[in-house]
C-alpha cells in the first residue's frame, strides 16, 4: 500500500514492500524554507504567511491523522505510489484486508496529483485539495467533519470529490483583499469556472462592474507578468482586456519569454485580444506558434485566420481540423454535413492521414449536436442523446463520403439501443419538443442496422485514441470474426501502428489462439527498437507488446524467441525489469512457474506476476484458470484485493483481463463477475468474490459512468441480477 510518514520513517510503497521515504515536509524541506514556510529573511514561496507557527500542510496533517473510526477509514496522505483515485481506491482495499474491517466500508484519501496541486514544496496551500473517497457518501462526509481550524470542507455531493480549503474574507461587493492570496484564488477560481463544463466551447458568467473594475486594477501600475497572468485571463474569457492592457501585456510577455512564448499561461487568451483588437503582431505570434494557435484562431473568425488552420490541417494536424470545419462554417458554408463533406474532399485531395478524417468525424457530430443545444437549450444528459442519433443518422448521409459514413456507424455501435429507447419513451425523451418524432428517430436506426455490417466489415477502432476509450470496446472482441483477424493482422504488419496498436492487437490475436510466425516476422528484427521502448499498461486490458511477442515466439519455438530471452534477461534498460517474469507464460515450465510463485509471494509489487502464474498454472495442469486461483484463497502472502482482479480477470482465458484491478466502469469486468459468482465449479468463498465485484461495479451503483453507457433495459437486468442473489 503505498503509505506516507512525515519527515521520514517506513513506510508501505506496493503490497508489504518497506523502504525509508522522504517527503517534502516543512522540516525536511529543499528549498531553504524554514518549517513555517519562510526564507531566512522573512520572506520566500512562504513569507506571506510567515506569522503561522506551522505550515498548512502539517495542519492538515494533525488533522487528518485524528481521523476514522465508526465504519469510515482515512488512509494516510500520499506518496507519488498513490498517483490516481485508481491508486487511492486499491490501497483502501489493501488497508482494510490488513486491518480487518468489515465490508462494505467507508473511506476518503488524496492522491499524489492532489497533493501536488494544493501544496508547494515549503507546506502552504497554494490551491483547493481535493478528497477523493469511496463507500458511503453521508458517512465519508461525516467522517470529514467540518476540517481543521481555519480550513472548511465543500461537499460536492454524491457525484464528486470534497474539497478542502482556506477560509477567507470578501468585502460587500464580494471582492477579496488584494494581499490575501488565498482569497485572490478563490475568488479568481469562482469567475474561472464555466457556466457549462458540459458545452463544446466554454461560456463564463459575465463580471459585475465591480468585479471589472477590481481585474482593471490589478493591472495598472507596473506590470508584474506572473501577478498579472490569472487577471489577464478571467478578463479575456469574457472579452475584457482593453487595447492598452493588451500591448503591455504584450511587450512584457515577449520580453520575459522570449524565445519560449509557450511557456507562459496566458498566450491564449492575449493572442485572443490581439486578434480581438485588430493587432498585427497577432499574425507574427500565429506564425511563431503554428498548430498551437488554431483554437484561438477558431474562436475569431477570419479569412485570414482560415487559410492558416485550412493549410495546417491538410498537413495532418487532426486537432486543427475541429478548428478548419468551424471557421469553414461561419465564413463559407454553415451547413455542418455540407461544410464536413467538402473538407473530406480537400483531405483525401491532399493525401491526408486517416487521423484528420477521424478529427472531422468528431468535429461533425460535435457541431451538429451543439447547435442543437443551442437552439432548444437542452441539457448535457439530452445532448448525449442527440450526438448518439446523430452518428446513426450520419453514418447513412448519402452527403457524406463512405469514410465518414464508416467512423460515424461505429460511434453509433455502442450507442444504437440507447438512441431507440430514447425515442420510445412516453412522449419521446430528449427528443421531445425537438422536431425528432419517435418514428423518424425509429426509421433512422433501422436505416443505421440495415447498413452496419457493410460500412463495418474490416474495420477496427481508433489504435491512436487515448487507453481508456480502447479499454471501452474491448467487450467486442470477446470472440474475434474473421474480418476482426484479418484487421488485427493487418494493423501488426503495419509500420505506422504504435506501441499502443500492437499491444492492443497482438494481445487478442495471441488470446485467441491466431497469432502466429506472420505476427513474429513482420515485428522482428525490423522493429525492435520500438518495441523495446518504455510503455506504461498499468491501466490497459493488454500487456506491453514485447511481452505478448515473446510469449508467442516461445510457444511457436521461433528461432527469436532466445534473443528475446536475452534481452528480457540483460542489465538494461531498467524498465523491463519488473515486466520480464510476465514473459514466462510463453512455453511454461515447472522452472518458470516456481519463479513466479517466488516472486508473487515475496512483498514485490505486482504488475501482472499473479495472474501470469495462475495462466502458467493453468496451462501446466490442464485445467481452467479460475480453479487454480480459487484455491489461492487464504493462502498466506497473496494480497486478497489482488486475488480479487486476478480470480475475476481470468474467468475467459482465451481473453484475460490485464487491467491492474478491478474496473468497476468496464462492461467486460460486469460480465467477468456474474460468471464467477455463477460458477457451480467454484468455492463459495470465490462465487462470493464474484457476488462481490458484481454489487460493486458502476453497472449497478453509478451506471453514468460506464462505458460503453448502459440502456435502461441492460440496467434494469442488471439490478433484478443483483436482487436474486441478495441472500447469497
């Protein structure tokens, strides 16, 4: 568990590991700061709080620590072991298991990110800290209580993190004191948070008179232009910065940051007020900042403007291209579907990667549906409907190029049966009142099913999207069609595919048994020095691509496969260090399995070693894996949180579930967990850890957060699953 010890002391870093850590305590600090936050002479990052006799982050701390009991736990502050809520959530389990509690259970943490963010390096609270938590909502709450003296605690509902902050002072107006930094944050917080997180462009409530005229101050009078910079902004998000405002910002930025103008926080939104203003130099900073600069440019529409995002987008910049269709639309053609058809013309025109037409898919059906928005004044949740039909609609525009009527009919895959259920509700749900009759909707979906496997065939999903989107469709390929394999193969054999693509390939054809000496030969020799670069899985459903590639070349015996042994055994480089024991499910042994079986019971952090030596297990003796692991219940020195992920991550070996625990968003863990906990071959301990899972996934408790989202229907079957087995 990763643990934290003020100043110094032992500490857990990964299940049962200790070691000395040192953290950037008051006491303990780098920087030449006393415990109070303040440099020798009084003055420092600290110096404005210099009459405190301790800093906030050993208040916190005091307080934090007199926390817990009745049902709620308050896991020690972090070390950088705890990175995400993903972190957070696995060290509660592992806590708990060592102290015994009782499940279910209450419990609220931080994580290194937070912690970062809130505290500078002498202790003083430089930005809100934010409390992740999990069980009970009312119980974390009153767990929290109101915070240490001088601090208050913002319950942000059942939805979202507490938060903990300063308490501080307004004025009648509203208006902080200016020397209070704490108050100037908050205050600056409150006028930079959008109206709606939710809407494509981001709105901000517009400023008072007196709200205006306190920015204005702030900058009169020599320009500071790190005070200056969250002034300069909250002012320009709402078209506030005056033209004399702009040019001395202007000359000091290039002044302070010359030759690295992107360094500063507020070129956005200057370069935004030099266009704004007619400024010429805003052409000579779109010029030095190139691809950068075309949100900005998309926000004040010129010809000019257009041209430069037109030629940056036609050279592959897909993000450009949102910006391109928006621009398009104001000064050439407003219709949305007219504009992104003769913008896919000048794409394929120019040769232009498969990546930028993608980006014109997403700009379309974001256009269409925030027009929409626009118009009706629908919610967030209503505008998810509509983007869902309005991929089923577009994948069947005529309009449209057959390239874009494929991207949209796979948006709509996953969302079709939400678009239908949608349209029958009683009076039409977010359709209603919106033009869209229930049968047109109907009719349009009909249209989408009859088209779908012939724009889908041979088709897969985006390998360059961020890990979470891919870990989204992994559901899809429980069992591969042939046109499925055929598309993995096609996307190993490519050389543009990366680390992400080939992990994501060459572990479904491996699981599926139809990987083979074609996947090794078009991998090996030409790409080993891709595949041997550091890449991160911890949060993926597949492993890093050499591994998967040397399991294969072992199990076919290829003449590769003793190199690749080599390497994997070498000094360097050091990240492979702690993956190479994941290598030994290719061609197991007796040998292989007992190293695994040393390390997995050793205090070694785990990073897919048990679940490698459950399918090494398996594999040796013939049976299904999820026998091998129910029978590692109670042994001493496996983790029970970690049996939990591996007993439910292998119940399909011909597709195992590689995330690092349990993801209670993911349709595959849902399925995963209802098949152990039905298993008549099982333990009742184990078919319990499965009942378990299954009662706790977001299916069942917070369905708006899985993804691929849920109907109604899959819902509903889902809670009367949980119902039969309430006494179980």
């Amino acid at each position: 568990m990763a643990g934290w010890a003020a100043g110094g002391g032992t500490v857990l870093d990964g299940p049962g590991e200790r070691r000395e850590q040192h953290v950037d305590d008051p006491g303990t600090s780098t920087d030449g700061t006393g415990p109070d936050g303040t440099g020798p002479d009084g003055t420092g990052a600290g110096g404005r709080r210099a009459a405190r006799s301790r800093s906030d982050l050993a208040v916190v701390t005091a307080w934090w620590r007199g926390l817990g009991g009745d049902g709620f736990l308050a896991l020690p502050p972090p070390t950088r072991g705890r990175y995400t809520q993903s972190d957070g959530h696995e060290d509660a389990a592992e806590l708990a298991a060592v102290r015994g509690l009782p499940v279910p259970f209450s419990f609220a943490y931080w994580h290194w990110q937070s912690h970062r963010r809130a505290f500078d390096r002498s202790g003083a609270l430089t930005g809100e800290l934010l409390l992740h938590w999990g069980g009970d909502h009312a119980a974390v709450a009153a767990g929290l209580g109101e915070g240490p003296a001088g601090f208050r605690i913002t319950d942000n509902g059942p939805g979202g993190a507490f938060g903990l902050d300063r308490v501080t002072g307004r004025d009648e107006a509203g208006l902080p004191d200016p020397a209070d930094p704490d108050g100037v944050r908050q205050f600056l917080d409150a006028l930079d948070e959008p109206a709606d997180r939710s809407a494509v462009s981001f709105r901000y409530r517009p400023l008072s008179p007196a709200q205006a005229a306190w920015l204005h101050e702030r900058l009169r009078g020599p320009l500071d232009l790190s005070a200056a910079t969250r002034f300069a902004v909250s002012l320009e998000r709402r078209d506030g910065l005056a033209p004399d405002e702009t040019e001395r910002l202007l000359r000091a930025w290039r002044k302070e940051y010359e030759g690295r103008p992107a360094e500063w926080g507020a070129w956005k939104e200057l370069l935004h007020a030099l266009l704004r203003h007619g400024f010429e130099e805003a052409w000579e900073v779109v010029a030095e900042l190139g691809a950068r600069t075309a949100p900005v440019l998309r926000r004040v529409p010129s010809e000019r403007g257009l041209a430069v995002v037109r030629k940056i987008a036609l050279a592959g910049d897909r993000s450009a291209v949102h910006a391109w269709l928006s621009l398009h639309r104001a000064l050439r053609e407003p219709d949305a579907v007219r504009a992104a058809a003769a913008l896919a013309a000048e794409l394929e025109a120019h040769g232009a990667p498969e990546e930028s037409l993608r980006g014109l898919h997403e700009a379309l059906v974001g256009a269409v549906t925030a027009d929409w928005r626009r118009e009706t004044g629908a919610d967030h949740r209503a505008g998810l409907s509509w983007s869902a039909l309005t991929a089923v609609r577009l994948s069947t525009d005529e309009r449209l190029p057959r390239a874009l009527r494929v991207l949209a009919a796979d948006a709509a895959r996953d969302r079709v049966e939400l678009v239908r259920e949608e349209a029958l509700r009683p009076g039409g749900g977010a359709f209603a009142g919106t033009g869209a009759r229930a049968d047109d909707v109907l009719a349009a979906v009909d249209r989408y099913e009859a088209a779908r496997d012939g724009l889908l065939s041979g088709t897969g999903p985006d390998l360059t999207a961020y890990e979470g989107a891919l870990g989204d469709v992994w559901h899809r390929y429980r069992t591969l069609t042939d046109a499925d394999a055929d598309w993995l193969r096609e996307r190993v054999a490519d050389p543009g595919t990366g680390l992400q693509g080939l992990g994501f390939c060459l572990e479904l054809l491996l699981a599926h048994g139809l990987a083979g000496e074609s996947e090794v030969g078009a991998l090996l020799p030409r790409r080993m020095k891709d595949l041997t670069k550091k890449y991160r899985t911890t949060y993926t459903e597949w492993r890093h691509p050499l591994v998967t590639l040397t399991c294969l070349a072992l199990d076919l015996g290829h003449p590769a496969a003793g190199k690749l042994v080599s390497w994997w055994n070498g000094a360097r480089p050091l990240w492979k260090d702690e993956l190479r024991l994941l290598t030994h499910l290719g061609a197991p042994d007796e040998a292989k399995a007992a190293e695994l079986w040393d390390f997995v019971t050793s205090p070694a952090h785990d990073v897919g070693q048990l679940m490698t030596w459950v399918l090494v297990r398996a594999r040796l003796d013939g049976e299904h894996p999820l026998l091998v692991a129910d029978r590692l219940i109670g042994v001493p020195g496996i983790p029970p949180h970690k049996l939990q992920q591996v007993l439910v991550g292998v119940a399909d070996p011909a597709q195992p579930l590689w995330h690092y625990s349990v993801d209670d968003r993911s349709r595959s863990w849902w399925q995963r967990a209802l098949e152990v906990a039905e298993h008549p071959g099982l333990s009742p301990e184990a078919r319990a850890i499965g009942l378990r899972t299954a009662r706790a996934h977001y299916l069942v408790r917070r369905p708006d957060q899985v993804r691929p989202a849920p109907t109604g229907a899959e819902r509903t079957a889902a809670l009367a699953w949980i119902d039969r087995h309430a006494d179980d």
